[in-house]
C-alpha cells in the first residue's frame, strides 16, 4: 500500500525495487490478469516523455509512424522457422471470437515482423519504394514465467520500428543508427549510461542476422538489456516474398530491420537513480520537475504564505502542494518517494526575508536562496542534477567493470551476485561468439550481453573458452 | 491500389469514403485479420494530432494519464448483469497462453470499466481520495459482422476516461464537462459540428444511468455518434464494493463516469470534408499543413528554383516535394489526395518575379503572392480554410435538418437515404425516451439520435409514438 516503509537496497535489492516501483505511483501488479500491471499516472507521465523524445528522434531520422493489428494469423508466425520456435511458447491464442469458435486461431502480437512481411510485400515494388522507414507504438503481449514489474511483464508497451533497404549495407547503417538513437536517449535523456555492442548468436533474435543491443548496468551490478537494434537481413523478406525491381531492372529480397525499446527502460531507469527514501527521477524525464511545498500555522500567515506561492509558481511552471489537511512533512515524504527533482519550502519566514528554500531530491542538500533568483537556480539545478546523476552512474559502471583472463576468474567474480543481494559486475574476457562459449557461461547464470562496438581495452587475445583468436573482450554479466 | 481512381460521392458514397480513405493514405483493409485495418501514416498523423488536443484539454480539467491490462477475466464481465449482456456477443477470448489451456480465459478488452471497477476498489477508501479522475489511451476490441474503416473496425484505438466522485451531482457535471470537450474538438479542431444530447434508455451504453452523445452529420445526411459520455451512477460501484467513508463517516459507493472518443473520429472528419478529388484535412489536424512544389525542366532551372524553395520551405516550416522522376503534375495529384490544405508552385518566372502561386486545397483557388508575403497569407489561408470548413458544414447540417411533427412524416423523410446513395437528413420531431418509440424507428432502420440539451426550436410537443407530453424535440435520423 501506498504509505508503507521501503525495504533497504542493502537488505534486498530486488524488494527494494518493488517498493520504490509501488511507493513512487509508477505501477502496481494487476495480479487479477498474469503478470500484468497497471501503469499508474506517475509511471505513465515517465513513459510519455520518454515516449516523445523517442519519437521525435525517429521522425527526424526520416521514419513514419503506423498501426498494424493486435492480431496476428497463428500460420503467419510459422513462416519464418526460427520466429516460430523463438515466439511459440510465449504465445497468447484467441480461439473464440464473437461466440464462435475460429477456424484459425489469432495469437496477440509478441512483435510484428510477420504483420511488417505481409504488408511489405503490398507496398514494396521497386527500388523507389525504398527504403520503407517506419514505427508503430503498441502494446505486445509474450506469456513470461517470471514477472516484475515494468522489467518482464507478459504485456508491455512499446514501439517496434520496421524498415526495409535495397541493399544490406544500407540495413546495417540503418540498425546502428537507431542502436545511437538509443543510447543517446538513455544516457542524454535517462542518465543511464550504456554499453553498445552485437549480441552472439545463442542471444540474438529469433529470425535476425545480428542482433545489437545497448546494455546498462543497475545498481546491483545486474545487467539491463535496454533496447535492441536487428539486422534481418533477407530472413523475412523470403519468407513474405517481399522482392523489388533494382535500378538495374533486377529482382531482388528487400534487406530488412527492426528495432525496439519498452517500458522496460523505466525500470531500468529506477533501478539505476533511486535510493532508500525511494524513486529519483532524471529531471529531463520527470512529469513534475519541481513542487512548491508552503508552511505556514496561522490563519494569517496561510494567505501570505500562500500568495506568495502561488506567484512564484507560475513563474517557475512549478506544481504547489496546495492540500489541506496534510502536515507539510507528509508533503515532503509524498514527493521525495515521487522522485520530484527539486522541491521548494516556503514559510513566513522566508516569505518576509524574500526567500525560499530549494532541495534537490538526489543530494538532498538543502539552500536558502532570494525568490527574485528562483527561476534560474531552479534551471541550473536541474541541469546540475541530470548532469551528477549521469556522472554517478558512469562512476559505478566503471568501477564495477573488472578484467578477467581466465573462465575461473569470471565464475568466481560472478558467484555471489544475485538481484536481491547485489554484488553484480561487468566482467570484460576475451571469449568468441560460439555455443559452447555462451553454454559455459549458463552454467553460473552469466551470460556474455554483448561484443562492444568500441573496443575500450587491450585489443586482441585467446578465447577464454575455445583458446582462438577473438578480436576483443566481451560483456560478461548476470542480468535480469 | 494507390493511384487509382475515386469514385464520385453522387454514384455511390460509401465506395467513395472507402476510396478516399485509401488514395488518401490514410488506412487499408488487414483482410488478413478479421474487420481490422492498418492505420497508415497520413491517418495516424491525424490521429496524433487529435490525441494531443483531447490529452491537452483532459489534462487541463484535472485528469492524469494510466494504463490498465489488455486483458479481463471473463468472470469480471459478469459482475454487472446490463454491461455483460451488451458485449457478451462481441468478445474475442483467450484460450490459451504460454502453450497450456487457460483455467479461466480471458477477454481482450471491450472496454474498461470492469477493470477501472476492481482497481477503483483498491484505490479509494475516503472522500478525501475522489474525485479519481483518470483516462488512459488504449487499444479495445469488439467483433463486429460488418466493419467500415476508421467507423466500425474490430481492433479500433480510443481513450477512455474514468472517474469515481462523491456524489451523483458532481458526477454529471463532469459527465456533461468532457461532452463539451468532445463538442470542443469535433467543432474547432475538426470543424465538425455536432449536437450535444442524451441518448434514450435503448441506446445508452451497457451498464449505464444515462449516456450522453455528440452527434455529426456526414455529407450524405447520415449520423455518425462521434463520442459518448456516460453517467454510470453508482452501478459499477456496487458491482465491484467500491465504497468510500464520506466526510460524516458514512459508507456509500462511489458515483462514476466513462466517456470515450476514437479512430472513429477520422472516418466523420473524412465524411465531413472530403470531395470527389479525395481527402480535405482541416489544418488544426493535417500532418502536414503546406507543401511546396516546383517546377522546373532544364537543369539551370532547377537550380535556381529549388534554392528559392528550400529557403521559403525553412521559412515556412512546409514540405518541399523534391522527389525526382515524377512531374510537378503527379506531385500536385499526390498531395491533393492526401489533403494537405494548402501547396505552393514555384516556377522559373516565379522566381524571377519574386512570386509564388498559393492553392487551397478546399476551394481550389489559386493565386500568385509575393514570396515576402508568404507566411502571413500561409496562416491567414490556414485560419480561413478552418473556419471556413466549419461554416459549410454548418450549412449542410442546417439545410438538412428538417421538422416533421408525425411518425409518418419521419418515415417519409428518411425512407430513401442510404449511406450509398445519401439523401439523409436531421428529423426533428416530438418523441418520448421509451422503448416502443425506438422500436418504430427500427422498423425503417432510422434511431433517436439524442435528445438535445438545448432546445433550438418550439418547446414541448406530444409524442408522435405515444402521443404523451415531451419536453421538446429529438434528433431522428439514420446512422453508421
């Protein structure tokens, strides 16, 4: 219930998370439909502005957005065999539809390559039809086991972007572009930085060439899959038959990508700014970026107070907590366990002084300052507080990134980290994109997150595993 | 296919919609499933822009933004008798998830109030948590025989408003405060106008008190119910115990509201604006509100021309169409299709004389201006084409809307309109809200449309049906 006690990081990580999600208004499990939740107004004001920073970055990247169906055919998923196998026991079936049986069943969509093939083949003829750049917002829906909230949930919203190329180069600079469009929203916009890099083939998605991925690490030292970027190739295009005239007046399979992110980076978001008092929240992604706390006993001193308030208010586009019947330290309480970025005391005193008082919610540092200056501490500090909090956390990804030489070095550093007990790392090795390198690494429910792009370390060296030749050192992690 | 011809409204008016829809880009069919539709980028750039004006003002009257489940337990349906009875034959049910059988199968949300009922229940305890007014952006489904895009489609996109209050009183004034806000949007954003009203026991929504209803009236004098707004009394709050302790420390259940608009929105701007040569957008709604077109043949033209263009494109914010391999005459076509209110031509001489040639989309005048004058009579015409689209339609409700003061005269009146052939009409007559008086209706396919708030026209009159004392008259007429 909302008003209960937070559960320590130290004490258990993973019920801290559940209890900074629920006191901080961002969700609640809907435990009367499996693994769902409800995204409360605190959680959905993060999403919309995650949702239109997103957004205008794939408009001015030259997409389009569409809607396809929540319903996909069950014989369109089988068309591309490892979909199929990748999708099928995640599936949610409609088998009766207006009080009929159905002669073939629909599955709720779990993500629309197949819908995008069929649809492709439709609109794609020529190479001038080319490239088809678009974007869907929706909701999906895959029948997961274990649930948390905002992190694995059987329905999440999302968006799914589609294109298709007339040439594979072409695919891939598209599949990087959109991995950089994720990346700058999660480090510029969320504060979390990230790692990008190309999964191996064990990770990769069913039906893609490559799958790439930016990961980020939380405060447990767990790593978070934030988003993925696909190239593939022309898997779909022959199994839709979605072929195009070349300039040359060849026939040829369109070369296609996908590439999405959900509402799953709220959770990674939480999990990488909060603290003990509960939900921090990166001002650029805040719905209240600051609120007006007014104190006052007296009758007189209420529209006094109160005036001055609400002036100031409107200058600055704050929130006043203007409730009755609420002492001002429960207002406190209520809008620190929010995450609100800056929150602002005004009491007589201050108002005689021409004074007010801003506290930052990461630091909790608290400064008297003059109302006259109010709007541009108010900016500054915002701007501070996305900047620390970034830096923060680059701080923790570095230090909690260690190199190993040897599969024994890894298990070990690994052992212990579990979500509830912290303890994670990012563990750099050598080791080669091959099965029984990412089959060795289940054993101690590590997995390799991805091959970076960038190499930051030492270059070259021998698989730690397989004793060949790798190019670099990968990601090596526990996640969620 | 795109480029083909559109079907004058003269000939047959619902092949035309059909036809304008898709050379307007706006939607097509997904025969593939089942009454469904791909809404295309020129329709979902309509719908964004509808969404922020509706979100704009449901945030402005106090509302916040949340999500709940795509999924309902088929048993919460049934806990209140009327709303199970009305969606029990459009549902589409989930069987199966995750490979096994389901113990209970869940529906795809019809609608949300079930859901909103159970979590209202968690929520609210005391006065001091209502009113709890929230809406969410959603997804529904209802199996429907016979679909129409964007009017009647299985899967359709909507949001959905939910609000618990105190007592029945503030209840309807919100219910009657977010009819105004549809009226609002449908007038002066889509330069639909429509009349506000409440629909008669018969056609109130599943489960309700009262709904409400704003109705327009499409170019062949059809209505089309444009948005809902429900006074659900205290139904859902028995049947799900949502009881609060009010401020004298009694128990009561909580009055609540739903109101609901949708995709169905585009399918009436579609059918209010549009002419023979395809779509008209409003400019508060069109994606794109101006589009440059030049023209030019030898290369040293080109030049010349399209630097001038792209310079008054930037200053203007519109779209300069430099697709190469297709004439200024297909442009032309393309972008009258897809209702753009306002292109510009930019020729050679044009350049010269320091002119460019503005044409409405509406009207279809043409007329040369002094590039230094172009944004200001780029956003007089865009002002003047809004209101402009508003009065016309105006018109044609006014000279549509007949009186008649028997049922006979009714029948007269509306025994020919089709939505093929048009020919329908407002029927203005005296009628009481009772059971028998829809039933006549029904027998030639015409309804009660609503029973307006404001009487326009002569007072009480007798029932033509039952021939008892009405208040005043109602809106009879045939509808989608």
């Amino acid at each position: 219930m909302i008003g209960s006690p937070i559960t320590p990081r130290e004490k258990d990580f993973a019920t801290w998370y559940q209890d900074v999600v629920i006191q901080g208004d961002m969700a609640e499990p809907a435990e009367i439909v499996k693994g769902c939740m409800v995204i409360k107004p605190n959680g959905w004001g993060v999403w919309e502005r995650l949702q239109r920073e997103l957004d205008d970055r794939f408009k001015a990247t030259g997409h389009e957005n569409l809607y396809l169906p929540l319903l996909i055919p069950e014989s369109f998923l089988k068309k591309e065999a490892e979909h199929v196998e990748g999708f099928s026991p995640e599936l949610a079936v409609v088998t009766v539809a207006g009080g009929k049986e159905l002669e073939e069943p629909y599955v709720i969509r779990p993500t629309s390559e197949t819908l995008v093939g069929h649809f492709f083949g439709k609109w794609i003829q020529s190479y001038r039809d080319l490239p088809l750049l678009i974007n869907q917002w929706a909701n999906v829906m895959r029948w997961e086991l274990r649930t948390r909230m905002f992190l694995r949930t059987t329905e999440f919203l999302w968006q799914e972007g589609h294109t298709a190329h007339a040439s594979h180069e072409e695919a891939l600079e598209e599949v990087l572009r959109m991995l950089d469009v994720y990346a700058d929203v999660a480090e510029n916009v969320m504060a979390m930085p990230v790692i990008k890099g190309v999964k191996t083939s064990s990770e990769k998605f069913a039906g893609a060439l490559r799958s790439y991925s930016i990961e980020a690490m939380m405060q447990n030292g767990l790593a978070l899959q934030a988003g993925t970027s696909h190239d593939l190739g022309q898997n779909f295009g022959k199994a839709f038959d979605v072929q195009f005239q070349s300039k040359e007046g060849k026939l040829d399979y369109v070369w296609q990508t996908s590439w999405g992110v959900s509402t799953r980076l709220i959770g990674g978001l939480i999990m990488t700014h909060s603290d003990d008092k509960g939900l921090i929240l990166p001002p650029k992604v805040a719905p209240r970026k600051a609120v007006i706390v007014p104190i006052y006993r007296k009758d007189e001193e209420r529209a006094q107070v109160m005036e001055t308030a609400s002036k100031i208010a409107r200058e600055l586009g704050a929130h006043l907590d203007a409730r009755e019947g609420q002492t001002p330290g429960a207002k406190f309480f209520h809008w620190e366990r929010r995450g609100v970025p800056v929150v602002f005391e005004l009491g007589p005193r201050d108002v005689a002084a021409g004074k007010i008082v801003i506290k930052r919610r990461d630091t909790g540092t608290k400064e008297p300052i003059a109302q006259s200056e109010a709007a541009v501490t108010l900016a500054e500090t915002l701007d501070l507080m996305q900047r620390d909090l970034f830096a923060k956390a680059q701080q923790r990804l570095m230090s909690n990134t260690v190199l190993a030489n040897s599969i024994q070095e890894v298990e070990e550093m690994l052992a212990d980290a579990t979500a509830e007990k912290g303890g994670g790392k990012f563990v750099m090795a050598h080791a080669k994109d091959a099965p029984e390198v990412d089959a060795r690494m289940k054993e101690f429910k590590a997995t390799v997150r991805n091959i970076p792009l960038t190499d930051g370390y030492d270059g070259p060296g021998k698989c730690i595993i397989t004793g060949e030749n790798v190019d670099r050192r990968v990601v090596i992690a526990k996640a969620y």
